[in-house]
C-alpha cells in the first residue's frame, strides 16, 4: 500500500485509514464504526475492492457479486450525518453524498445508509437514495 491519501477524503494516507480495513488489500481488520466502515466501503469502489464490499455487507440483504463499474471513477464522499454507529451502539445510519464521473460526466450519489454491529464488526444492512 502506499501512501498516498485515501479517496474517503479523510485527508490521512490510505495505510493509516481505510486500508487498514480492506480485505482485498490484505490487512482486513474490523472498522470500529458505521462511519469508518462507510469510509472503507467508499474507499472499496473507487480501488475495485469487491472482496472488501462483500464482507462488509449483512449476509441477509448481500447480494451474489457487486462488481465496481469500470466505468465510473469514484472522486470524493462527504459525509452528511452520521446517526448512532459507535462502538457502543448496535445499529448506526451514515448519510453520504459521494461525488462520481462516469460517460454521461460528473454525478452525485445521495444515500442514507443502514449498519448493525454483530459481535464486533459492523456491517452494511443496505441505503436509500435520495435527490
């Protein structure tokens, strides 16, 4: 991994934030929160990581494959609201706008997204789009 800075926008190099969460890259490790784990699962679709949206996902709504497009190049996320997600909680909302291009140009993504806390490790449940 190198140290250039993590596309979460989080400002700290990938290494020391959402890499240390992505299972295609090897290291794997639980995020703490709903929002780190969003951050990851940003961090995921803009490298390709399938392997890392996949683990990450609850088991009840997974789905088979959620190939990264190609196509569509992942350039900022803002976190909007973040709702409970604590290490402390068991469920967590993020809302999130993230900023994407792709052939038809430059889009936003709303989406307020669901997580719950099994054991240790949070999980994407699934998110509704808004705008």
């Amino acid at each position: 991994m190198s140290d250039r800075r993590c596309p979460c926008g989080s400002g700290e190099v990938l290494s020391e934030c959402c890499g240390r969460y992505l299972t295609g890259l090897g290291v794997g490790r639980p995020a703490p929160t709903a929002e780190a784990l969003m951050r990851s699962r940003f961090t995921a679709f803009a490298l390709g990581d399938e392997e890392h949206l996949l683990a990450t996902w609850h088991p009840d709504t997974r789905p088979d494959e959620c190939a990264p497009d190609p196509g569509t190049r992942w350039l900022h996320l803002h976190i909007d609201e973040v709702v409970d997600g604590s290490p402390f909680h068991q469920t967590g909302v993020v809302a999130f706008t993230a900023v994407f291009r792709d052939s038809g140009g430059r889009g936003e993504l709303h989406e307020r997204s669901r997580f719950v806390r099994v054991g240790r490790v949070w999980l994407y449940v699934d998110g509704v789009h808004a705008g």
